[in-house]
C-alpha cells in the first residue's frame, strides 16, 4: 500500500497532529475508497496499530483506506477544557482526508476502530456522532472511565472529563440506547465486565477472543473487520 | 500547511521512494483543482531539502488551491542515468501519475504545474520541463548551469556513471541541445524563469544556458533571468529566487 505520514493542523484540539494514512496501491480514477480510522491505547501513539498488526496485507486486499489518528492520552472525546478531540476524530478527519484522497465522505463507509483507551474514544465517536460514522469496533476498551478516578493515572481524569459525579452528565459514560452498531471484541480477562456491559444495551454486539495477548486479538479483530465479519 | 511524507513504489525504479508533500490545511474548503509546485533538491541532499533550508512552506502557504510536492531523486541529477535508473522517466511521468492518482484535487492541466529546483535541482527542472513539456507549463530554473558544460574532470567516474563516457555536448543530457530543438518540435513550450546568484560558483555555466534561452528566435520560452545580487550558490538564494517565482506565478 502507499503510506503517507501526514502532520496537520487539528482545529477541534488546537494542535498539530500526526495522522498515518495507508491506501491502496494503485488507486482507481474517480473510486473512492471506504475508510478505518484506528485510535491507540493511552500508553501508545498512532504507530501502534502498523506497528502490532499486518495491516497492510488485510486492507489492500479489502480496498479499505487507513487512517491511524494521534490522540496523545485524551481519550478521543471533547474534553471539559475545551480540547475538542471527539469532533476531530469523527468529523475533521473523515473530512480533511475525502478532500485530500480518494477516501468516501459517506458515514457508512467510515468506521472507527480502536484498542484500549482508543477503543472507548471509538465508541464515544459512534454515540456523540451518530451522523458521522457508519459503525465503531473496540478492542479491550475501557468500558467505564469512573474507574480511573482511584488508578493514579497521570494526568488526572479530571483534566479530560471532570468530577466524577459529572460523568454522566457530560456524556462520558455508555448509555442505554445507541444508533450506531458497535462491535465489542475482549479476551478471556474482560469477559465478565463485557457480558454484563453488552447485556444491556443491545447496540452493542460482544466478541470474545481466545487469545490472551493483547496484540493477537487485535490482529485478529483487524482481520474479522477486513473480512467482512461485522 | 499540512506535511505529508509518502512512501511509494515506483515501477520504473523499481523501489520505494520517499516524496514530501506540502497541501492545504482545510482541503474541504478548496474550490478549484490545486496549482502544483514539483520542487526538486539539490546534489547530496533530498526531499527535506527545501523544507528545512528554505521558507517555502510559509510562502507556499500564502496561496490558496496550491500544493508543493518535493520528489526524492537520489544523487541523479533527474535525469536517465546513463549507467543506472531512469529518474527523469520517474519524475516527469510515473510520479505526476501517482500522486495525481493519491491526491485527485491535484491540477492536471500543464499551465498549473509548474517545476522547479536549485543547482542539481535546477538542472533537473530544466531536463525533465524541457522532457515533459505536456506536463509542465513552467519551468523555474535556479542556479541551474548545463551538465555538458561542466567540468568533471576532478570526478570522472561520477561523470561516467551519471553521463556516460565521451562528450556530453549534443547528448540527451546537454541542455542547451534540448532548449535549441523543442521549438521546432511542435509540442509545447514551456515559460522559463531562471537565475542565480551574482557570486555563484558556476555563474558562468548559468550565463551559457541564458545566452542560450535568449538566442532562440521569438523568444518562445517566455524567458527571464535573475542574478541575485551578492549571493553566492547558497540556500539565500534559493530562499529569494523561489519566493521571487511564486510572486511572478501568482501575478503579484
């Protein structure tokens, strides 16, 4: 595949981000092609994805354009500072990169997938912007940020999504009800907190994964999604 | 600007090669093909060339609907190398496909692509321009002498590897040759801006090429030259000659 490393001004953070853009190799005049963004984990950066996955060899074969997204530790949402990394992930990018490359403006051929902390940030994008994206894929994610309030996790969530008591309110947390699908792939560790969180909300369609290495269920999740699986 | 460095294979070289891109920041917002600027860098140097020595991004910047692409070409002068890789073929037309074919907001007409350089660059503008004139409607040539004028006595066997053995004068590489004969051709012909610096090494070589342009009845090529007062072969002068071009292209 052709692969691009794009350093761009974000203006929903108000940064320059780097964003790791893969297409297909000879692309086809006027063909636009279908587009996964995929967010990191918070210990990682946007290299992690080419990094621990054969991507290229899925995607080229699919005809799919990849965008890997630089979010630094901000979890993909608007945070309460006003640092707007939600709007950038499921509206700016999908724009800057249609006008850019033959990549497809059109929401049902965006998906958005992500592992750890960029799995959360892809299933924010499917609930806070039903109207961007045509579905989310989450690897491992962090199913309830309440959780990071008692971990020591530097910086402080609050910086990203404020009081505790607020998440809620502010939208941080997964509701009910959700009009993007959403696929939810976990291994053998995750499996109880996933069943109970898929349970209740039927957007929401649970994958387990026998691998218990983190980058083997990512791969493999890669490859179902490439495949058509979901 | 937005930077984009892109790793591509080329058939024709048979490898990867790395080119920079500079682009609009909001290209959502563009209403007309982009303008295209393909630049190319000097002797030892590569795509990062005209980035890091230059302020060509924050000239470049100051123009809407324009692109700025930086091929990497390598130690080839841009041109076929007599005893290696056909990197004038590669520039002048495998790579104005691919990156038409990854960015389609690229301009196609020949009056919007526009192809530049400084010293090997120069020449390099000048061999591929004058190889590809459908594609290129303007040439801007910097510091920019014949290589068949050049002495290489002192490294023969680059000179051999790169030109071949005997004579350059009146080969494929001797620019001067492709500047007398492309308005007989009856293809097109591209304008020419082109120009050193008064302390220029090869000032003299920049001054063969000139006389060249300049004897060429009707003065089809459109051609003006600058010396750039006080400069030597030096990245100054590559600053105030493109900045100087991208003025004149746009009309100011």
């Amino acid at each position: 595949m052709n692969w691009i490393q794009v350093q761009t001004a974000a203006e929903g953070p108000h940064t320059l981000v780097g964003i790791d853009v893969f297409l297909p190799g000879t692309p086809e005049p006027g063909k636009r092609y279908p587009l996964v963004i995929l967010l990191h984990g918070r210990n990682a950066d946007h290299t992690e994805w080419m990094r621990k996955v054969r991507l290229e060899r899925y995607a080229e074969e699919a005809g799919v354009a990849l965008a890997l997204v630089q979010g630094n530790q901000n979890f993909f949402v608007n945070s309460v500072w006003g640092y707007n990394w939600g709007d950038f992930v499921a509206k700016e990018v999908p724009a800057k990169l249609a006008g850019w490359f033959p990549i497809s403006s059109e929401p049902e051929d965006i998906t958005v997938m992500g592992v750890d902390m960029g799995g959360y940030g892809a299933m924010m994008a499917a609930q806070h912007f039903p109207e961007a994206i045509g579905k989310a894929v989450a690897v491992d994610p962090i199913l309830d940020v309440a959780k990071l309030y008692d971990s020591g996790m530097e910086p402080r969530p609050e910086y990203i999504f404020g009081p505790r008591e607020e998440l809620e309110a502010k939208g941080f947390r997964f509701s009910k009800e959700g009009r993007v699908p959403v696929v939810l792939l976990v291994g053998p560790d995750g499996e109880r907190e996933a069943r109970d969180f898929a349970a209740q909300r039927p957007y929401v369609r649970l994958v387990r994964l026998k691998d218990r290495d983190q980058e083997e269920r990512m791969e493999e999740a890669f490859q179902m999604l490439m495949g058509g699986a979901f | 600007m937005t930077l984009m460095q892109f790793h591509i294979y080329s058939d024709v070289l048979q490898m990867n090669m790395d080119t920079w891109a500079l682009l609009p920041d909001r290209p959502q917002n563009c209403t007309k093909p982009l303008k295209v600027l393909w630049l190319l860098h000097g002797g030892s140097g590569d795509q990062t060339g005209w980035v890091r020595s230059t302020r060509v991004e924050e000239y470049a910047a100051k123009y809407p609907d324009f692109a700025v692409i930086l091929p990497n070409a390598y130690h080839s002068c841009f041109i076929n190398v007599a005893k290696g890789q056909r990197f004038n073929d590669y520039i002048g037309s495998e790579l104005v496909q691919i990156m038409r074919g990854l960015l389609p907001q690229l301009s196609t007409k020949r009056e919007d692509n526009w192809i530049s350089g400084f010293s090997n660059g120069g020449y390099g503008a000048l061999m591929v321009g004058l190889n590809y004139p459908e594609t290129f409607g303007v040439i801007g040539a910097y510091g920019a002498g014949d290589k068949a004028d050049a002495d290489f006595g002192y490294r023969n066997l680059d000179k051999l590897r790169m030109f071949g053995e005997g004579d350059m004068k009146e080969t494929e590489y001797c620019t001067r040759k492709l500047i007398r004969e492309l308005p007989a051709s009856g293809r097109p012909i591209p304008v020419v801006d082109h120009g050193c610096g008064e302390f220029d090494n090869w000032v003299g070589m920049n001054l063969q090429v000139k006389e060249e342009f300049e004897a060429v009845p009707g003065d089809p090529y459109q051609y003006k030259f600058t010396l750039v007062p006080g400069e030597k072969h030096s990245s100054k002068a590559m600053d105030i000659l493109i900045e100087q071009f991208l003025r004149r292209m746009f009309g100011e």
